[in-house]
C-alpha cells in the first residue's frame, strides 16, 4: 500500500498525542492498585493462600547464589525472544548477564533491562486494615522511584528483612504493583538517562520523554489487534513491549521456583502479573475504543487539512472516558475494603474459581489482549449511556483534576439511578472476570514448574 510519507508522518503526530493523552491518565496505570482487586483473586486459590510462609531473600543474595545459572538461563531465554518475537527490541549483546562480574545485582538490572534506580529491596504493600505487625512503617519513596507520589498517601508499605518470614500471597499482592513504582522508568534512548541510552528500547515510541511516567506507557499497553491499515499508517504502534515483559518475567519465576528460590519464585511471578492486569483493561489494548480506524484516519486527513479541531476533541474525549473508567473501579474497589462489603458482583467476579485455559507463550496475546480489545466497544457505549455526557461526551470539559470526576458514582446514581450503578459494576465485573480467569491462567502455569 502506498502511503504519502506526509501523511504517516501526520499520522503518527495524530496517534501519538492520543495515546499521550490517554496515558497521562494516573501515569498511564490501567487499574487503581492492582494490589486490591488481584487480593480476592488470589486468596481463593488453595494453590497460593495455602502456601506455607517463605524466607525473604534480597536481589542480591538471589542472583549470588545463582549467578551460572541464570547467565545460562538469560542467554537461552535472549535468543528465544529473538526468534519468536517479531518486533522485539533485541537485548544489547554487552548487557548480557556476567557470572564473573563484580556487581551481579548491577549486572542482572541491565540484563533483563529494567530501572536501576529501581527499588528492589524486599517490603510489603498491606491492604486497607492490615496490621503492621510491629514492622517498620516505610517512606513512599523506598518503594517508589516517582518524584511526585502524591497518589501513595492512602497506601501503607512496611519493611521486611532477609530470613524474615512471610507468606506467598502478601509478596504476591505487593509486587503486583511494582511494574507502576518505576520498574520500566526511563529506558529509552531519548528519556536521557544511562540506562535508555544502553538498553536498545530505541527511541520512545510516543509520549513525551521528558516527563518520567509517560515513558513506562509502551511497557504497560499493546496494540495487537489494530486493522492492518493502521500498523501500515502507524507501524510505531508495535512498539509496545508487555508481552516481553510478561514472558521474561515467567521465565525468572520459573527458574527461582527450581532452584529454591521461593521468595524471587513469588515476586517474579507477582511483576509478570502486573502486564497481564493492564492488558485485561481497553484503554491498554485498544487505541479508541469506539472509534473506528475509518474515524481515526479522517480525524488525521482533517487535521492536515487545516481544521484541527476533531483531533483536539478526540483527545480529551479519549483522556477522559480512560480517567472516568479508572476512577469508577477505583471508588467501588476501595468503598468495599472500607465496609468490609465483598459481596457485589465485582467481587463475585474475581473470587469465583472460573475455568481458565492453559497458557501458552501466544496466549498473552492471542487470548488476554484479543479478550481486552474486543470488549472496548462496549465499553464506550457504556460509557456514553451510562455515565453523564458531561464526563465521557463533553470534549471542552476537562475530567483530570475536576471535582466531578470524584463523584463519579453519586453523578451516575443522580441521573439513571441504581440502574445506571448497576450496569457500569456489571461491565466493570466483566473486565474484573477476565482478570480473574487471566491471572489464574498464568499462576497455575507456573506453579506447574514449582518443586
């Protein structure tokens, strides 16, 4: 297909600064701590919440104790990623792993390419009313890389030490939340760090590079299912790298699992499930839900035009209904734990011991991320009939920041009454059922592998 180079470059400014806007939307998170609505998921798997507890083991005395192993174990997993991986960025042939090297921990960082300043010390994330246990009450910023963490105020992280004792689903649930406290910050060639300018991600796809969060977006989201006009028009789209993540991270558990290493088994575990979170969610598999490439390619020819208008509103809207759903899961997720009330559909949803199909390596795109596009249409119309037009259909209205966007539900509840909270907790359960079947997918996979 013939293309004007014009107009692909137009196209990817067009593209570019919808996804930027959709992922400035709380750091481009797909779910409010994931940390809340994979717990009830967890803690009906016998195979995780019956564990016995485990020794807590830094990165450190892990990757010493292991050091052959997993250099023979990251080189073996290196070319199978460049082998079955169509568009994955290759690793650096210099960052390859070294069980010889005077800095191991270092070393395995820029191997499997992550954050360097990322905080890999072992803690716990507690859920709302857990108790402390007499631990140390830590900062944000020992969790966290971020240099606004505003949004941690509500979120207790406490210390734990090596050889301490703790059980499967408490790392579980808090290193589910470790990919969104800096984990994939940084890393590409025009985020100007160290770490971007060695780790071959090349240039960032789309967002602004300058702005810390916006970088860890290709990470987070994976446009798999796009039209082939759009990857023709658009072919920076493919520039996302869950699926990497999430199999490299399956591949440490796996390993850990083997050799003894329980603690790092869990946490690798818990970092893979993160991706698999996000990808449940449209706004992270879906370029416009609702709107169709015929749309997305008129909006781009408009703008060339002259007449930008189109682009500017499909924006907002695009931000928008992205921040209004996240905020709907967040109220009703965090209104449950502060009543002690589980007993909605939502979390029906995520504790039901529903049936899952075996994972394979396609199966994070083929099935989680197919599931998760082929929602969002629905999604928008449930959007646009169900939560007011102010919020979702209204581009000269700004939701990020506003009051409103606080009192999404009482808005909701006042206009379509108890109907209208039902059908969005009903479509948020359906999301929230997908999670569930997604993540028991991946555990047990695993766990196949554990002695």
């Amino acid at each position: 297909m013939f293309i004007p180079t014009l107009f692909r470059r137009q196209m990817k400014v067009t593209l570019g600064a919808l996804l930027y806007s959709s992922m400035m939307v709380s750091n481009a998170n797909a779910w409010s701590e994931h940390s809340l609505i994979t717990y009830p998921i967890l803690n009906t798997m016998p195979e995780v919440a019956a564990q016995a507890p485990i020794k807590v083991e830094t990165l450190a005395e892990f990757v010493t104790a292991e050091a052959q192993g997993l250099e023979t174990l990251l080189a073996t997993n290196e070319d199978w990623l460049r082998q079955n991986f169509p568009y994955y960025k290759p690793r650096p042939d210099a960052l390859a792993f070294d069980a010889a090297g005077q800095d191991l921990q270092a070393s395995f960082i820029h191997a499997i390419r992550i954050n360097p300043n990322a905080r890999v010390n072992p803690y716990i994330q507690l859920l709302p009313g857990q108790d402390k246990q007499g631990r140390r009450r830590m900062d944000s910023s020992e969790v966290s890389v971020f240099k606004s963490l505003d949004h941690y105020n509500t979120m207790t992280f406490v210390e734990v030490k090596s050889g301490e004792m703790v059980t499967p689903i408490e790392v579980l649930v808090s290193a589910n939340d470790d990919p969104d406290n800096g984990l994939d910050i940084g890393l590409f060639e025009d985020s100007n760090t160290d770490a971007g300018k060695r780790y071959g991600f090349g240039k960032q796809a789309f967002g602004n590079p300058a702005l810390e969060y916006s970088s860890q977006a290709p990470f987070h989201m994976g446009f798999y299912h796009e039209s082939s006009v759009l990857f023709t028009l658009a072919p920076f789209l493919r520039d996302t790298f869950p699926d990497y993540r999430v199999h490299m991270y399956k591949a440490l558990s796996e390993y850990a699992f083997r050799t003894g290493h329980d603690y790092w088994g869990w946490r690798f575990m818990g970092w893979g499930m993160h991706y698999i979170g996000d990808i449940a969610q449209s706004y992270h598999s879906t370029l416009q839900p609702g709107v169709s490439t015929a749309s997305s390619i008129w909006t781009n020819a408009k703008d060339m035009m002259g007449f930008p208008q189109a682009k500017i509103d499909a924006i907002q809207l695009l931000s928008n209904r992205h921040l209004v759903f996240e905020k709907f899961q967040e109220i009703i997720t965090k209104q449950a734990y502060e009543n002690n009330d589980f007993s909605s559909v939502l979390f029906k949803a995520l504790e039901q011991d529903t049936p899952v199909i075996e994972y394979t390596n396609t199966t994070f795109v083929e099935v989680y991320a197919k599931k998760s596009y082929e929602k969002s249409p629905k999604l928008a119309d449930y959007l646009e009939r169900w939560v007011p037009e102010q919020l979702v259909s209204d581009p000269s209205f700004e939701v990020d920041g506003s009051k409103e966007v606080d009192m999404i539900v009482d808005m909701i509840r006042e206009q379509h009454g108890e109907e209208g909270i039902a059908k969005m907790t009903n479509l948020l359960a359906e999301f929230m059922l997908d999670h569930n079947a997604n993540t028991r997918s991946y555990v047990r996979s695993i766990l196949r592998h554990k002695p």
